[in-house]
C-alpha cells in the first residue's frame, strides 16, 4: 500500500466537515421552500386547493423522505456511506428544477416527493460519516457542524423566496423551488473526491483495512485502542447482517430504538406542525405580507446560534442536558406564542417573537441537534446508517401527518388549540428525556456499542464473551 498516496489524497477533517453539513444545508432548504409556495398559494390562489390538498403540497417531501432513508439508510450499511454520499444528491437537482417548473398540485405534490427521497438518503449519509470521520472525543462537535447548517439552509430558502417576492409575488416561488438546485449540483462535484470512511472499512473488511485506518489516524483521529475496539466490535456482531432492519427491534436494540424513535417523533410533532407553515402561522401574530416570509427567515438566525451552540457544548455539557434545555424552553417559547395569538396587537407580536427565538434557539440547541445524534451514537457500525434512515422515516411520516396538522386543526377548532398541542407535545417530551435517555457524552462510538442500556443509562457490560 502507497502510504504518502494515502496522507496526500486524504481531505482535511474541514473538508468532509462542510461537505457532510452541505447535505443538511440542502435538506433544511427544501423542506423549507415549500412554505414559500404554499404562502403564495394561500394569498394568490394561483391553484386550486383545499386543506387536504395544503397538507399533501407541504407533505409530500417528507413522505418521500421517508422512503430514501430507509432505502439509502440500509444500502449505506452494506456497501458503503461513500458512493451513496454522491448519488442521493441528484435527487435535489433534477426534481428542484421539476419542482420550480410545475403547473398544478399533482405536479409539485410528485415532484417534491421524489426531492424528499434526497433529503430522507442524506440524513442516513451526512451525519453518519460525519460523526465517523471526527475523533471520539470531538464527535459532538462535528455532528454539531453540520446540524447548524440545516438551519442556514432554510434561513436562505426564506430569504430567497422574499427578494423574488418583492420583485414578484406571484412567480417568486418558482425561483425559490428551483434556485436549490444549484448548490446541490457544486456539492455533488466536490463530495467526488471524498474517501470511504474508515470505521465502515473496519467494521466490514476487519484486517484488510487496519494499515490503511493506522495510516489516517492523523486524518479521523482514531487512535489505536479505538481501531482494536472497533475490531472488537466486529468480532462481538459478527452474526448481525450489515443493514438489518429487522435487528433494530430484537433484544438491547429494540430498547434503544424506542428511546431515539420516541424522543424524535415527540420532537418532529411541533417542529414540522410550526415550520411548514411557518409564513401562514406569523400572519396569525399580526405580520402580514413579504414580512411574513422574512420573519420566517430570520427565526433561523436564533436557530443556527442555537445549532453552533451545540456544536461546543455537546462534548463537554452532554447531550442529555442540552436536549432537557432544548425542549423546557421549547414548552415555555410556544406558550408564548400562544399567548400571542390570543391577545392580538403589537405586544402579541414581541410576545410571539421571544417564544419563538426560545423556540428556535433552544430547539436547535437541544433535541434539533441530539435527535440524530443519539440515532447515530446508540448503535454499531453495521447499523449506523440504517438506524438513522429508520429513525429518520418514522419521524418523516409522523412529519407528513404534521403537514396536515396546523390547516386541519386551524378550520376545525381555531388557532388556539394548535399552539396549544405544541405545548403539551414539548412537554412530554421533556419528561420523557428526564426519564429515558441516557448520556453519551465521553464514550467512544466503540464503548457506547458494546454497553448496556439499563433504565435510562449506559453501563459496561461485564459478562465475559
């Protein structure tokens, strides 16, 4: 093996850093941009549509999320996070521009389902190898990096849709659909160049790719006692098929399971049932017009603060801590909001304002940030990827339900009740958290596959093999 070629052709940590938080970049942009159209299309009626059609539009990117996580999440664990890594890309620029150029409902609704196929794939791609890629003790923060870019992403997508609303509110959501699609094609280009990663290497060759792993340590900072753990690791699940949907329910994996899937549906209710409509749901506040769509914007700002807080302060708070903050505050932000919305006035506006900067802020601070992580974190290298794309497609379906959730419960019973179960939903997930999730803060990925989660923590596990 050529080891000066391997040194020279491997990327700085930078480098697959940002090119992993591009993916959420364009998730948080195309699940975004969507609020654009649909505010354009309540405003304009530029379509024909009733509430059930409403929630397909804003759904169906989610649905079809939910397929391309599981597909791509499962796939990633049997041949490789690499090619997949460039592949689920494509899915962001063909259908964006199709997106952009549709000419009724049934168009945007197919099209914006096969964009969510791209967006269900990067979540199983971008973070795991991510998180693979960064020493143990630093994994935090690289997961932390690339989560703060969802929030950049749709900080864009509304700012986009806004300057082409000024100029045209009736075709800016053409531009604004079809404008993502061209980072997309920039970061295809250069995620050509990126190496497989190495723990998968590991996990699926064992000695075949130790030298090469000993020769990136510099590169992944993985030490020698982390590559003989992961050897460890493949030795103790030598048994467990690489992808296996079926081994998240069965025996210590099915209790980890219900912990991230639980916690993260509990998340996802409120934070798709606000962000979808996100536009609509400020002009209940009193702000009208283009300064809807900036607002929506500018929320984000708080969220990327909040994402870039947690990038520092997941490796030395804890993620547990960070996620009991996240939703505490997440609870207080929409009663808030809700007191808002039904006092009415400017006071309501400032009132709605700092509940949705807590909203935001601490959301991304905490479970907007730890859902993955904990999905990533809790299981082996061999279920990595498929336990983030399963995690990813419940939590995307429940989110699809979500896209039906704010113009269902609006025309049935009024606005109050909808920021109301907002509420109740970020409260029981913060007791749930306080109960159930354990800390992972300080294991290696290698430690935290071979523990035991026993009522609500991780403990070594002592049996002799």
């Amino acid at each position: 093996m050529d080891k000066t070629y391997i040194q020279k052709s491997t990327p700085k940590r930078s480098t697959y850093t940002v090119l992993s938080a591009m993916g959420y970049f364009l998730d948080g942009y195309d699940l975004s941009v969507i609020s654009v159209f649909t505010f354009i299309l309540q405003t304009y009626k530029i379509f024909p549509y009733d509430s059930f059609t409403l929630g397909w539009v804003s759904g169906s990117a989610l649905l079809g999320a939910m397929v391309g996580a599981i597909l791509f999440g499962h796939y990633s664990d049997r041949i490789g996070r690499r090619y997949l890594y460039v592949f689920d890309l494509i899915f962001f620029v063909v259908f964006a521009v199709l997106s952009a150029l549709s000419t009724n409902l049934i168009q945007m609704i197919i099209f914006r389902f096969f964009i969510g196929w791209g967006v269900g794939a990067d979540y199983a791609l971008s973070p795991v190898y991510a998180s693979e890629m960064y020493p143990n003790m630093e994994r935090g923060k690289g997961y932390g990096w690339v989560w703060s870019f969802w929030s950049i992403g749709a900080a864009v997508a509304f700012s986009v849709g806004y300057l082409f609303y000024l100029i045209d509110p009736i075709t800016a959501w053409r531009w604004a659909l079809g404008l993502g699609a061209i980072p997309a094609i920039i970061t295809i280009l250069l995620r050509t160049n990126l190496p497989e990663s190495t723990r998968w290497n590991i996990a699926q060759k064992g000695e075949k790719a130790i030298e090469e792993a000993r020769l990136l340590r510099r590169e992944t900072g993985m030490t020698d006692e982390d590559i003989n753990n992961l050897i460890k690791e493949k030795q103790k699940y030598e048994k467990i098929s690489a992808g296996s949907i079926t081994a998240l329910f069965k025996g210590e994996w099915a209790k980890r399971t219900a912990v991230v899937w639980t916690q993260w549906i509990l998340y996802d209710i409120g934070a798709y049932g606000f962000g979808l409509y996100s536009p609509s749901i400020l002009s209940l506040l009193g702000i009208k017009g283009a300064l809807a769509i900036l607002f929506s914007a500018l929320l984000y700002v708080p969220g990327f603060l909040g994402a870039l807080g947690a990038a520092y302060l997941n490796d030395t708070v804890g993620r547990r801590i960070l996620q009991l903050l996240g939703f505490g505050f997440a609870t207080l932000g929409m009663i808030f909001v809700a007191l808002g919305a039904t006092i009415g006035g400017l006071f309501a506006i400032a009132l709605g304002i700092i509940g949705l900067i807590f909203y935001y802020g601490m959301g991304n601070l905490g479970p907007g940030n730890t859902m993955g992580l904990y999905a990533i974190e809790l299981f082996p290298t061999k279920l990595r990827s498929v336990s983030m794309g399963s995690a990813t497609a419940i939590t995307r379906f429940v989110s699809f339900l979500s896209a039906f959730e704010f113009p269902f419960i609006v025309s049935s019973f009024g606005k109050l009740p909808f920021f109301e179960l907002l509420v109740i939903v970020s409260a029981a997930a913060f007791v749930f958290t306080l109960i159930f999730t354990p800390e992972t803060k300080g294991l290696s990925l290698e430690q935290i596959s071979t523990y035991k989660y026993r009522r609500g923590k991780l403990i070594p596990d002592d049996r002799k093999e």
